[in-house]
C-alpha cells in the first residue's frame, strides 16, 4: 500500500483489497437478501413483508446495494472505476472519502431529533404487553381492511371481539395513526406525532423496525455494514408483525402467530423479546454514529 495523506475528518484508510472485499460482500449479501423479491416486483407478485421495507420506508433496493465506508474512513484508490458510486465521495491524492462539506445544514436538526429518539428509547423501559394487536386495530370493524388483496383469518365480528377482549397498549404512533376511528380510543395511550419521541420503547416491534429508517436516513455518512445490519432486523421484526396479524399468509409462507389463544401470546412475547435483544446493540451503535456526525460537524464550524 502506497502512502497516503489523511484529510481533515478521515480517521482511518483501508486498503484497495480491504474495502473492495466489503464492498462486494455488501453488495452479494443485498442480493441474496431481496433477491426474490426482486423477481416476484418484476412479475407484479406482492410480497408483504419486503413490499412493506422497500414501500414504506421509501430506501430503494438499489440504494440499499450501494456500499458506503461512512464518515471518517477513506478508501485507498486502486482502480477509480470500482469506486463505490457516491456523490459525496471525494477524491484526492490517492484516496476517496466521503466529504463533509456536501452534507446539508438543513438536515442537523432532524439529525437531532432521531438523536433524540434513540437515546430516549434506549434508555426507557421495554415493555412486551401489545401483543402485535396494532394490526388488528388497523383492521377493527373496518369497512375495507387495508389490504384487502389477502384474507382475514377470521370474520369482522369474531375479530371484533377478539380485540375488544384484549387491551390496546399500543406506544409507538405511526402504527397508531393507522388505526381505524373506532379503535383510537381503545389504545390506552393516546399517541401525536409530538409526543412520538417521549413515548417510544424499546420493547415495540416497530420501534426496532425503524432503526432501519434511522440507519439509511444518514446514508452516506452512516457505515452501510450498519445500514444492513438495521435492514435484516427490519426483515425479521415485520416477519413476526405479519405472522401476528389478522391477515391468512400462508400463501406467503408465513403461518400463523396464533395471538388470540395462550400459546401464540407466548410464541409472540418470545419473540419480541427477541427483537429487543437485537435491536440493543443496533441502536447504541446508531447513537454513537449520530453523535460523531455532530461532533464533526460542530468541529467543523467556523466559530472553532
């Protein structure tokens, strides 16, 4: 390896070969990931978990492909054509590196607020009491479920009853802004997008499936190691979301979390407590990613 000079902000160079194996490792293991789904797009087919990752999230397959070193790491040049396809790359006297100066001010105070909200999850109590009923909220004496393309397991008053048999614990509002008018105020809390950040815990299925909306909200500048790392989570926590609803998907070859008898209340808390265990690690290494983005940038500013 040839000598090279470190830049303002980079802390670390890696080698052509080093980050040329982790880029097409990143980019193999995307493709191994999504790559049925993928097909079943091209020929038109839904898919409900990947669908609803790529859909609602709004990060496009080929942008999840894309393989970034994140800030501070500088990739040594050996063959410019391979470098990774990034507009913030910055090349210079042997070395690419993402360049701070191309990340927009406007953006520091949502960088905050996210900030804000992982370290307050972190830090609140986990609680395992909801059961996945969020799902059957959305549907609860729904005159059109929302997707109506996939049956119900059960019938509209069978289901009624199911859910107002059970407590709605709901913490986390944007599964409960979906929620049809006659089951708001059965949810114990009543959640607004001001209150979204106070009321956010680590326990919910959703809030470890947004740890990926955190991760690629800060693409480039965030590793895409960390980026994909959210995304299996992500897989993982909405397999368990639709296996828990109120939708028949074994057509899908998703079967059932059977959540109105005891044993499926027990397969579900299993299994959250699960995603909560996993989503620990993910979610302290998106606060340390958060905060040394705005200690750079604070670095950065011309009153230091």
């Amino acid at each position: 390896m040839h000598t090279v000079a470190l830049h303002k902000n980079v802390k670390t160079v890696l080698p052509f070969s080093e980050w040329n194996q982790k880029k097409r490792f990143h980019e193999k293991k995307v493709d191994s990931l999504i790559g049925d789904y993928l097909d079943r797009r091209s020929r038109q087919l839904k898919q409900p978990v990947m669908d609803f990752l790529f859909e609602y999230y709004a990060f496009r397959p080929s942008a999840l492909r894309k393989w970034s070193p994140g800030l501070g790491s500088a990739l040594e040049i050996g063959n410019s054509s391979g470098l990774p396809q990034i507009s913030e790359l910055k090349v210079e006297d042997g070395i690419a590196w993402i360049d701070l100066s191309f990340f927009p001010e406007k953006r520091l105070r949502s960088v905050q607020w996210i900030l804000t909200t992982l370290k307050n999850t972190q830090q609140s109590r986990p609680s395992f009491g909801c059961l996945g009923m969020h799902e059957w909220a959305m549907v609860y004496k729904a005159e059109k479920p929302r997707h109506n393309q996939v049956p119900l397991r059960m019938g509209p008053d069978k289901l009624a009853a199911f859910v107002e048999s059970r407590p709605l614990v709901c913490t986390h509002f944007d599964a409960y802004r979906f929620f049809t008018p006659e089951a708001i105020p059965l949810n114990k809390h009543v959640l607004s997008r001001e209150l979204f950040s106070d009321m956010e815990q680590p326990g919910c299925i959703h809030s470890n499936m947004d740890l990926y909306k955190w991760a690629f909200k800060l693409y480039p500048w965030i590793s895409s190691d960390l980026i994909l790392e959210a995304f299996e989570l992500a897989c993982e926590a909405r397999t368990i979301d639709m296996k828990a609803s109120p939708y028949d998907l074994r057509d899908h070859g998703l079967e059932p979390i059977k959540i109105e008898t005891e044993s499926g209340r027990l397969e579900y808390k299993l299994a959250q407590e699960t995603i909560f265990e996993k989503g620990k690690p993910i979610r302290d290494k998106l606060i340390h990613s958060y905060e040394s983005l705005l200690e750079v940038v604070e670095n950065a500013s011309p009153e230091n």
